[in-house]
C-alpha cells in the first residue's frame, strides 16, 4: 500500500500574511484566527482544533525572531532533524514573548490566559453595594407643590459586631487552601495552562474560617432604615430621586450604593397633566354659551374666574395664564387650560318647550351637509 505524501501548509499562508509581515500584523492575523477557532468555541469540532493548533504552531514559530530567520531560510525543515528543535515547536516550551498571547486571550476569556507562565491577578475583595429602589405613591397636589415623606427602607448595613470583616472578635481571614492565596487556579487545556478564579475563596485568596455570629462570615446584616425624602415641586410620574450612598453597604471597605426613590402619582379628579399645564372641561347651558358669562372656577391654588363671550361654540379652550404646575428646578409656572362643552338639556318642561321653540322659529340655519373647513368658518361667523 502506498504512503501518502502529507506536506505541512506554509506558515505565512496559514496566518494569511505576506512574507514580510510586521509583529503586529502577524499578532493580529493570529488574534483573529485562535478567536475563531479556539475550542472552547468549536467544542466537539476536530477540524477546528486543527486549524487552532495550526495558526498556534505558526505564530509560535514566526513571532520568534530567531525561529522565523530560520524558518524564512530553511523552511519546515529548520525544526526537523539537526536543523533545529526536533517534533513540533511547542516541545521545547514556549520560548517566545509570554505577553504576546495573554495579551490575545485576555479579552476573550476575560481571565490570565498564559502558556506554561505563573503570572495571575488576585481579585479584589473591595466590593461595592447594591443600589436599592423604592416606589413612592403621590397625591396629585403633593407632586404639584412637594413634599417631605419618612420611608423606611430594609437594607443590608456593615455588621457592627465584626465591623465588616466577616471573622468573629479578633479573628482574621486565613489564606485559601484551595488556591494558595493566588485567587486563581490553574488548569492545562491542550497546549495551554489556563487560570481561573479560585472557586473556594472567590479570587480573594483568603477564606473566614472563624465567622462572626452576627452575619455568619458575610460582612453585612439587614436593618430597618429611615430616610426623609423631600420631593421638588414639579415632579412627573416616574420620576427618579436619586440618594447617593443610601443604598446597601459594601463589603470589604467598598463604598456604599445608591436608593433611588421612584415617584408614582395619583390621577386628579377633573384635572389631566400635561407637562406643567392643566386641562379640565367645564360644561355650561346654551343661554350661557349664547349670551355670554362668568364662571367661577377651582383652580389648584383657590378659585379664579373665566369671562365666556357671546356666542362661544362648543369645544372652545380659554388659557389661565400662570394656574398650572411650577416648573421642576425653575421658576414659573405652566396654565390651566379650560375647555367649553355647551351641554343640551335632555329632559324640558312644557314651557321650557315653549320657549326653546319660539326661539328656533327666530333663529335660521341652513340644515345642509357641509365640510369640517368650512363648519368652522361659519361659526367664527356666528361668533
């Protein structure tokens, strides 16, 4: 049976780049090709462990200047025999620039990806606390003008028996058996020795063996806590408050997070909020509309009164200069916006009747279909 002939590919072809490639194309060309197929993206995938192995095997070899004047001048076979290390490059260990590959991985696992180093980062334990929200229910009038509110809030504070520390009266933290106090483990993985945050201990590198009895070793207990909100005039629904600081404590000397008051407002009777004006609809009779009048009206601050001219239609807005909603954070107001609904009696007395039919014969409208356009120009007629 005949031997098949199986020639290795190129290294510059593998990584796609031209011979005389810079460090850092043939570092981004490299990037590129281990992110694509790496196995922990292709699990269960041969070809693209080859193909990972592959573009490794070649970046490995053209990332060393040595091995890639070698390389340049007697091609594969300056690792094979006498002409160089025997078997693949990686046999004699990495030999290369360790950065250079825990600078490609870094972002892609998002921990110290070495090959055969022992650098790693202990993770801090310094954590922050966790912001804290509260839904606060308003009277119409109190997110018009403002308000001073007690709430009272449940939230994680620093325990005061260890101070924060998670160790009983005089104990401290002990380094992590697990890890050693590096934070990370270690783990081989193909050509690679990969590490990753201790699990034991978190990545701090030190565990509470002797807890405190007040938080059982977690540095913070919950507690009842009051705070006095004082809400701005103005205030819309959904509006946030923010309190820095009053949210949950830290751990471990972090700084404390944020409560945040979330403002929820209740419907008004007649009024309807738009921005910082007012609407409502006042309903008056046909004589009042025909003749004209005064009205008293409630506004949010007292009653004010509204001058209705002869012959106002149905549907008419009259402006209230300065009766709305204060703007929030500024002076000013917004205005109270009253609109005229001309109400037709529904039931009528026999000389109510009467009187309502002299008055039709006196009066003369054309009872044709017309546009909408031209409606409103009769009535500014009329009017």
């Amino acid at each position: 049976m005949a031997t098949a002939n199986v020639t290795k590919l190129d290294f510059y072809e593998v990584l796609s780049v031209s011979r005389d490639a810079s460090d850092q194309e043939l570092k981004a060309a490299y990037r590129k090709l281990a992110m694509k197929y790496h196995p922990d993206r292709n699990p269960d995938n041969p070809e693209a462990e080859e193909k990972f192995k592959e573009c490794s095997e070649a970046y490995q070899v053209l990332s060393d200047p040595e091995k890639r004047a070698a390389y340049d001048r007697y091609g594969h076979a300056a690792f094979q025999g006498g002409a160089g290390p025997a078997g693949n490059p990686f046999a004699g260990g990495f030999t290369g620039n360790p950065q250079d590959l825990g600078d490609i991985f870094g972002d892609l696992f998002g921990e110290m990806f070495n090959m055969g180093g022992s650098g790693g980062r202990r993770a801090s334990r310094v954590q922050r606390g966790r912001d804290l929200r509260f839904d606060l229910t308003l009277e119409f009038e109190e997110a018009v003008f403002g308000a001073e509110k007690e709430i009272k809030i449940r939230r994680m504070e620093t325990c005061l028996e260890c101070k924060g520390t998670g160790g009983a009266r005089g104990k401290q933290p002990v380094t992590c058996q697990a890890c050693g106090g590096r934070g990370q483990q270690r783990f081989q993985q193909g050509f690679f020795s990969v590490a990753r945050t201790c699990a034991s201990c978190g990545g701090t590198g030190s565990q509470i063996v002797d807890p405190c009895g007040s938080c059982k070793g977690q540095t913070v207990v919950q507690r009842e806590h009051t705070i006095l909100v004082k809400v701005p005039a103005g205030v819309e629904q959904e509006t946030r408050i923010r309190y820095q600081g009053e949210g949950e404590s830290g751990r471990f000397g972090g700084p404390a997070g944020d409560l945040y008051v979330v403002l929820s407002v209740k419907d008004h009777k007649f009024f309807e909020r738009d921005g910082d004006d007012l609407h409502c609809v006042m309903p008056i009779s046909f004589p009042q509309a025909a003749l004209g009048t005064e009205l008293e009206i409630e506004t949010l601050e007292g009653m004010a009164t509204v001058k209705i001219p002869e012959g106002t239609q149905s549907g008419r807005e009259f402006r209230l200069r300065g009766k709305g909603v204060p703007h929030l954070n500024s002076s000013g107001k917004g205005d109270l916006i009253v609109e005229i609904q001309v109400q037709t009696p529904s039931k009528l007395t026999k000389q109510q009747r009467e009187l309502l039919r002299q008055l039709g014969d006196s009066l003369v409208v054309e009872n044709t279909p017309t546009s909408r356009g031209l409606f409103e120009k009769m009535k500014d007629i009329f009017s």
